[in-house]
C-alpha cells in the first residue's frame, strides 16, 4: 500500500511542477515585456531628437545620456533572464507537456496499484485475526462488533475467502453455528483446497445438524482425512455417526485410528474402554465372522520404560505389516484384537493373509521403524488354515538380551 501513495505524490508533483513554473515564467515575463518596453522607449526618444528643433549641443548631451542609460539598463535585463534559466527566446529549457505526460502516467500506475492491493475499507478490518484468540466469554463484545465490518465489508467484497473464514469463527464462537456454516461454505468457494477451512465448515454443520453426518458432511470428512489421516476430531465425528448407523465395525476402526495421535490419558482410557464395549457389539454381529486373534499383554516383573506399544500382525520373516494396533505403555498390562478392523488398508485384509506372526514392540520414541534396545516379543508363525489356530496370544515383552 507504501507504493501507492509513493506514485501518488510523484503524480502530484509532476502536475503541480509546470503550474509552479508556468507562474514563474508570467512573473518573468512580465519584467521582460516591460524591459522591452523601455528599450523601445528610448530607442525612440533617440531617434525623435534627430528631429526636435533645439540647441546641437544640447541635443548631443541629451542624446548621450539616453544612450547610457540604454546601454547600462537593457545588457542588466537580459543577463537577469538567462540567469533565471531562459533562453534568450523566453523557452523553458524541461518542456511542461513531458511533466504532465509523466504525472498521468503516474496517476494511472497508482490507481491500478490500489485496486490491486486495498480499498477504502480495507482498513476497518486490519487487525480481525484478533478474532481467532478471543473467547465468547469475555470477548463477546469484541465479537460482535469484528462481525458488524466483516458483514460489511464482504458485502463489496464477496471473494475474500479470509474474511469469511474469521467471519465463520466469530460465528461459531458466538453459537451462531447455521451462519458460521454458511461463512465457511463461502470461504470454501473461494480457498477449495484449505483443510482448515474444510474442517470448521465440518465442524459448523456438524453442531448446526447435532451431530447428524449428512452426505455433504461425509464428504468433507473423507477430504480431510486424505491430508490428515489421523485427525481425531474428524474420527470420532465418523466414530460417532458409526454408532448412530449401528455400525460397529466402522466405529472400532475410527476410533482406534484416534489413538495414533491422541496424548491425554484420560481421553486415551476413555477410547479404549469404548472400543472394548464396541467389541462385545460387534461380536453379536452376523458379520463378525471372520479372523480374529486376542493379544494379551504384560511386561513380566520387569518395569516397561514409558514409549508406545506397537502390535503388529506381518508376513512371516517380516514384511508391510496386515494389521497394526498402536497403545501407550502405561496401559499395560492389556489386550488388543487383531482382526480385518485395524488392517492396514482395504486391500490388505489380515483374513486374506495365508500366514502371518504377531511383533510386539515397546518404542521409548514413539516411532514405529524399530531400534536397538526396544523390548518386544514375537509369535510362532501363524495360519488360516490351522485346524488349531489360535485365538488368543499370550505375549510378555521384555528387553533385548
């Protein structure tokens, strides 16, 4: 915006410079015109006493000192105008209509500028990022009033994605959850590709709706778990509407999808206590057939280091895993069931396995690529077609050797 009002005065100056000078050059003009005035005045007055009838030594005196004040005064004149920077014609040595071209060429630059960078109102919503720390407890004020120029301001600005993205959030701070929907439906339009923006419009029809998934808003969630694979909020929204659908399996999936990013331990327990009671559920279920392998967990005597507990159903010798289960240390002693609901992807199904072993890890670092000095614990191969296959593993992980 610095550079608009730096061509602005530049085209400024360029219109006023030639005014100034046009001033000038009349003041000067007019000591030239008299100058020549008096020239011509004496210049006649010496011819005319060539004709007067008066005394020829009078007439000489008169004569000469006409001729020396002549003399004396016009060569002062005209030496004064040169050093004015005239020419000895009275031109300017810079020509004005260069001045003016350039004063509206500068004009137009600035004017283009402007309505590239800002307008008039832009400056009554500098500062609206102050929206994303206020809270509708204490700032319920501030929120109105950051809404009353937003809605102002977008109704000459209806493509400024940012304006309704912060629009959204004073409404969705406010409760207002239909029109911070409506906010983020029109940021969406304008920045299709901002996760964030995909992720509070979820989250407005997801308040506005009650918790109800529509079409619309299972469509937004899969947008953004294809960033995001591991977005809590947006799997438990799914885990949700799993139960609501009566959908068990798709639920246990969601939310132990969850525990791959979750750290508050009370939120951890909680996710794991409800998928253990989706499991029962889940059991009850026709298509719960199927293979399913009960891992229980313990550390022996020993005291586990604090990290993540990894169990992993993978080709036999080792390979890309079938199935994963990820869980803190500190719940230990544990189970988890290994089964097609935590595979990896629906194209490598642990049912569709011809064998496999189970890996049991303990990562101090959390990461899952193992490391020297990890605990863990491995089975014995495992097959489907095994009359005696087992259904549950009894694993004690404990450090290397």
């Amino acid at each position: 915006m610095a550079w608009f009002f730096v061509l602005a005065l530049l085209a400024l100056l360029c219109v006023l410079a030639p005014a100034a000078w046009s001033k000038r050059r009349s003041e000067i003009s007019g000591i030239q015109d008299a100058a020549e005035f008096s020239r011509v005045w004496y210049e006649q007055r010496l011819s005319a006493l060539a004709e007067e009838e008066i005394d020829p030594e009078q007439r000489a005196e008169l004569a000469e000192e006409l001729a020396a004040v002549l003399v004396a005064e016009y060569p002062e004149e005209s030496q004064k105008f040169d050093a004015d920077g005239l020419t000895p014609q009275g031109k300017w040595s810079m020509p004005e209509n260069i001045l003016l071209a350039m004063g509206g060429v500068l004009v137009v630059l600035a004017v283009g500028l402007y309505a590239q960078l800002g307008s008039y109102g832009a400056t009554k919503i500098q500062g609206a990022q102050e929206i994303l720390a206020l809270s509708p407890e204490d700032g319920g004020e501030e929120l109105r009033d950051w809404q009353n120029r937003l809605g102002q301001w977008l109704a000459t600005q209806p493509e400024d994605a940012q304006s309704w993205y912060l629009l959204g959030h004073a409404h969705l701070k406010l409760g207002e959850f239909s029109l911070a929907s409506s906010a983020f439906r029109q940021a969406h339009e304008f920045a299709d590709g901002d996760v964030s923006v995909k992720f509070y419009w979820l989250q407005a029809r997801y308040l506005e709706k009650q918790g109800v998934l529509d079409e619309r808003s299972r469509l937004l969630a899969e947008d953004i778990l294809a960033v995001d694979p591991n977005n809590p909020q947006v799997l438990e929204m799914l885990a949700v509407a799993a139960i609501s659908d009566g959908d068990s399996g798709r639920a246990i999936t969601m939310l132990n999808r969850t525990l791959n990013s979750e750290q508050r331990p009370e939120r951890i327990q909680a996710t794991v206590d409800a998928i253990g009671a989706l499991r029962s559920a889940y059991a009850q279920q026709s298509h719960s057939a199927g293979i399913q392998i009960d891992v229980a967990l313990d550390a022996g005597e020993d005291k586990a280091p604090t990290g993540v507990v990894f169990v992993v159903a993978r080709p036999v010798d080792g390979g890309m895993p079938y199935a994963v289960v990820r869980r803190p240390s500190w719940l230990l002693p544990f189970s988890v069931t290994l089964d097609d609901l935590v595979s990896m992807s629906g194209s490598r199904l642990l049912s569709q396995a011809d064998g496999f072993e189970v890996l049991v890890r303990l990562s101090s670092n959390g990461l899952a690529q193992g490391e020297a000095g990890d605990w863990q614990w491995l089975s014995e191969p495992q097959t489907l077609t095994d009359s005696k296959k087992p259904k549950r593993l009894e694993a004690q992980i404990s450090p290397p050797s």
